[in-house]
C-alpha cells in the first residue's frame, strides 16, 4: 500500500536528489534534501486538508485533481512563481531572471540579495498571518494548551490577526529594515519593507477571501444536491450518486485549487530563507509537492485523518517560526541548517505527542473495558 502510494515520490526523489549532487554538489544535494522535507513539514495540513475534501470526489475528479492539480502545484507554484518572485522584485524579466541564474550566477545572487528585504516582508507577513489565524482560533484539541487556550480567547478580538501582523511590520521597519543587508552593505529599506509587508498582507487576505467563496459555493451545491436528492427518494426516482459527485466536483476542485496554491505559497516564500537559488528551490519544492499530493491519497485510502491530531499545530508552529525568521533575516543572516531544521523538529515533536495522546486514550479505554 505504501509502496503503491508512495512509488512516484520515492522515485522522484533518488532522481531529484542524484541530480543536484551531479550538477551543482553534496551542498545541493543537502539544500534540495532541506528544501524537499521542510516543503512536507509545512503543507501537511495542506494534505490533511486536501484529503477531508478529496475523499468527497468521485474517482474521476480525483484522478484530475491528482493529475491536472500536480502539474499547476510544481510547475506552477513551485517553479513559475519563485521566477516572478525574483524578476517582479529585481525588476527584470523572467527569461532574464532565468538566464542570469544560469550564466551569471554572482550577478544573479547579487540582484536575489538587494530584493531580499521586499521578498523577506512579503512573505513574512503571508507567513505570519497563517500562523497567526490558526492560532487565535477555538480549537477541539490543543497540543500547547497552556499558550493555545488564553491565544483562543483573545481570538474572538475582531482583526486581531491583522493589528498583530501590521504592528509586526512597523517593528521591522524601525529596527532591521533601516540597516537591510544588501549586496553592497547595508541599506535603509524601510519603505521597501513596508510596501513589500503591506502587499503581503493583502495577498493573504485575496487567497483567504477566494477560498471562503468557493466553500460558500461549495456548502450552496451541496445543500441543494441534498434537497434533490431527498425529492428524488420521495417521488420514488433512482438517485446517480456519480451524477451528484460530478455537479459539485466543479466547486470542489476550484476549491482545492486555491486552498493548494495559498498553502504554497509559505513554502515558496519559505525556501528564500533556505537558498537564494531558483533551481534548488524548484527542485526541493517539488520533491515536497510530490509528497504531498501522495499524502492526500493515502490519508483518504486509509481514513487515518484524525489519528495523530497534533501535527497540524506543529506545522502552523513552524510557519510561524518561518516567519520570525524571514522578517530577522531582513538585517541578520541565519544558517540554512537551523532554518531547515525547525521546522523539523517541530513536526516531530508534534507528531510524539500524537502518538503519545494515542496510547493514553488506549490505556484509558482498556481501563473502562476492564
């Protein structure tokens, strides 16, 4: 079974990776491996999230979404957009962005590091607010729950999200943005940072205002397929449970599709604080992708969503950390490693804590059993 699942990964992965340390080296190959597990690290609430809607399709919009869906998530998401990220913020085109990085790389590292500031508040503040959601949020679990409760308290505080993160910004502004790292030194970049930060923001709320619409969308459809449906049983009609699946397979996969790329979107702005080379990145990301996508149709073949009920916290912790990081690295260089590997050890210890909530609730219900 997991063979079968997971065959593709796996072999994407051994030729992804013997690939970098062909062409570009053993640091390559321990970028791209980084790159490929934190991408994992962060969307698997993206797969959790994907599975619980999936497991809705019938086999054919399933196939679609795992198919058409896989080619917009790495093609489009993990290599077209670093390329714009790049050439909108060092104001080249995306053929000369892509020409640079392979013909003149320390040109090309020079321009990646005089956009950093911009690339680094924009995604800090996407990252921080997906943290920040998740966190102000009334959850059933709550893995700390010592922080987690009184911060789902404040949550019921209108656009506290959005205060959090601006005064985040302002803060980044007035102290690592004055004295930015740039290629030639050290720059103010205050106003870059706080344009960049502000349209970061606004990218999150679009994402976040398109995906509501479509589960509006998705909710209507399914309530009005269940009144027809429940006629059809009272007039005595045959009901297609495959022609039902496929009206709102529509919705489902333009749900799924924006719920996909706004997940990607940490993991893309994530990996500049990792490496500032688009084809490592590209390559990690993708590796990651494919993992995801073959996450999603385990979860949905073995129906083991809910089993270990604290990684989704570990994620959102780590893109939270991410964030810091990203905002930091404004003015601070951090090790690749330490990046890498928080987020890491944050999925791990959540995903202990799941398997050690597991076998108290066992203990527990062989107790009452006895």
């Amino acid at each position: 079974m997991v063979l079968k699942t997971f065959g593709w990964s796996f072999a994407i992965t051994a030729l992804g990776l013997a690939f970098a340390a062909w062409q570009w080296g053993w640091e390559a190959f321990g970028v791209v491996l980084i790159l490929s597990i934190l991408e994992i690290s962060l969307s698997f609430d993206n797969a959790v999230v994907n599975a619980g809607i999936l497991k809705k399709m019938n086999a054919f919009w399933q196939k679609i979404f795992l198919t058409i869906g896989i080619l917009i998530a790495v093609f489009g998401m993990r290599l077209v957009f670093p390329v714009a990220i790049v050439a909108i913020s060092a104001k080249v085109g995306p053929i000369e962005a892509i020409e640079l990085a392979l013909d003149h790389p320390e040109q090309y590292e020079a321009l990646v590091t005089d956009a950093h500031p911009a690339i680094a508040a924009f995604g800090g503040m996407f990252l921080l607010m997906i943290f920040l959601d998740f966190i102000f949020e009334e959850r059933e679990h709550k893995w700390l729950s010592w922080l987690e409760r009184p911060l789902a308290k404040l949550g019921k505080v209108d656009m506290l999200s959005v205060c959090i993160a601006l005064i985040a910004l302002l803060v980044t502004a007035m102290t690592f943005a004055v004295n930015a790292h740039t290629s030639t030194g050290y720059a103010d970049k205050s106003a870059t940072v706080l344009l960049a930060g502000v349209a970061g923001l606004i990218t999150y709320l679009i994402v976040g205002g398109l995906s509501s619409y479509f589960e509006d969308k998705l909710e209507e459809e399914e309530e009005r397929e269940h009144e027809e449906e429940e006629k059809a049983k009272a007039a005595g009609k045959p009901v297609s449970a495959v022609g039902l699946a496929g009206k709102a397979a529509f919705f489902l996969f333009l749900y799924l599709e924006v719920l996909d790329a706004s997940f990607s979107f940490d993991g893309v702005i994530g990996a500049f604080a990792i490496t500032n080379h688009i084809f490592w990145m590209a390559l990690g990301l993708g590796i990651g992708a494919m993992y995801v996508r073959s996450l999603t149709v385990y979860l949905v073949r073995q129906g083991t969503l809910d089993d270990y009920v604290y990684l989704e916290h570990g994620a959102h912790y780590a893109i939270g950390a991410l964030a810091v990081i990203l905002l930091i690295t404004i003015q601070h260089e951090i090790s690749e490693i330490i990046t890498g590997l928080i987020g890491v050890v944050l999925i791990a210890a959540s995903f202990w804590s799941s398997v050690r909530r597991n076998k108290r609730l066992e203990r527990e219900g062989s107790t009452v059993d006895a």
